[in-house]
C-alpha cells in the first residue's frame, strides 16, 4: 500500500504578493497566521503583515494533502525564511506582476530560496513561480518572468521556474498553482529532478 502524500510547500514573495491570501483561499481548515498591524508606512495601502507565518491544509483526497507555510515577505523576519524552507518539499515564490520593480524582487526571492536551502545542504524538489494581480489592470506578460529566471541549460523546475498567474483571491485560480507544484513533486518522486540536474546542468 503506497503511503498518502504529505507535502509542505513554502510560500515566498515580497509584502504585499498575496502569500496570507493564498493560504486562506487555498486552505480546508482555519488557518494559522501572525497578521500584525503595520506600525509605518512603506509597504503599499497594505495595513497588515505576517510576522512569523501563515499556515494553512489543502486536502487533495485519499488521505493526501499540501501543507502551506506562507513567510512573512520583510526581510527583519528573514529568520523564518530558514526555518519554513528547511520543512518545504517545495517552494512557491510570488511577484505583484503590475509593481514597477517586479522583476527584481522576483530574482531577489529566488536567490533566497536558492541560496538558503544551499546553505542547510539540502535542495528543494520543485520551485513554482506565481504571478498575482494579472487579473486587475494592465496586462502581465508572462514571458518577461519566464526569460528572466532561466538558469542555463538544465530543464528541472529549480533551474527553470515554471510561471503561473493566479488570482489569488480565486480558489479555483489557487487550485491550479497548486496543482502544478504537486505534479512536479509527483513527478520528482517517480523521477528525482536532483539527477537530472546533475546530469544537464
């Protein structure tokens, strides 16, 4: 009998992304969160932040779920960063794709992850990239995202993030990031990215 699924996926990104509203939306159960009132200004017309973390289950049947550890996006609690990362099978960074340094804070996330994990001497099996606020406004050129965090030449989802947009308000929209992470880790048990990377990269 194969053991039901229990994967951790942490949520990264910048205040402000949508990391607190992905886990409500996403969750089956009340979620845990640190929601604080900001003290200053600075962060946007954002009144709130997380201080620790969000927490939150997605039950995906059969037993199986997605456990979703959203971290807090201000880097004085960049402590946490370590602590969600070293239980993640995954990781989901999330970008506001209308902010003017969108880019920049996207590559700035993913390096976190990268060299976090690194530094603990593990490797994550799947990263996703998620796109919020493509629904309201001006249009988000997915593409722009995708040519900017390719990583040479080896295919795996670490070194080529797939892009998703999502609506995070949506659950229907959620569920589908969602989806796309646990496929990749479905697809990393059967066949472990960390040789292919190892072979291509």
């Amino acid at each position: 009998m194969t053991a039901a699924k229990d994967w951790s996926v942490a949520i990264m990104g910048p205040v402000g992304s949508g990391k607190t509203t992905v886990v409500r939306t996403a969750s089956d159960i009340a979620t845990v969160d640190t929601e604080v009132r900001l003290s200053a200004s600075g962060e946007g017309d954002k009144p709130t932040t997380t201080v620790a973390m969000d927490m939150g289950t997605l039950e995906l049947g059969e037993g199986a779920r997605v456990r979703l550890l959203g971290a807090p996006g201000q880097a004085r609690f960049d402590y946490m960063w370590d602590i969600l990362l070293a239980q993640a099978r995954a990781a989901i960074v999330l970008v506001d794709g209308t902010a003017a340094d969108a880019e920049r804070q996207l590559q700035h996330y993913l390096a976190q992850v990268t060299q976090r994990t690194v530094a603990r001497g593990r490797a994550l099996s799947a990263v996703l990239i998620g796109i919020t606020r493509a629904d309201r406004g001006q249009a988000v050129e997915l593409e722009r995202f995708r040519l900017r965090t390719r990583a040479g030449d080896c295919p795996c989802s670490v070194c080529q993030p797939p892009v998703v947009a999502v609506d995070t308000r949506d659950r229907g929209s959620v569920a589908r990031l969602l989806l796309v992470a646990t496929a990749l880790l479905e697809m990393s048990e059967r066949f472990p990215e960390a040789a292919l990377h190892e072979r291509l990269g």
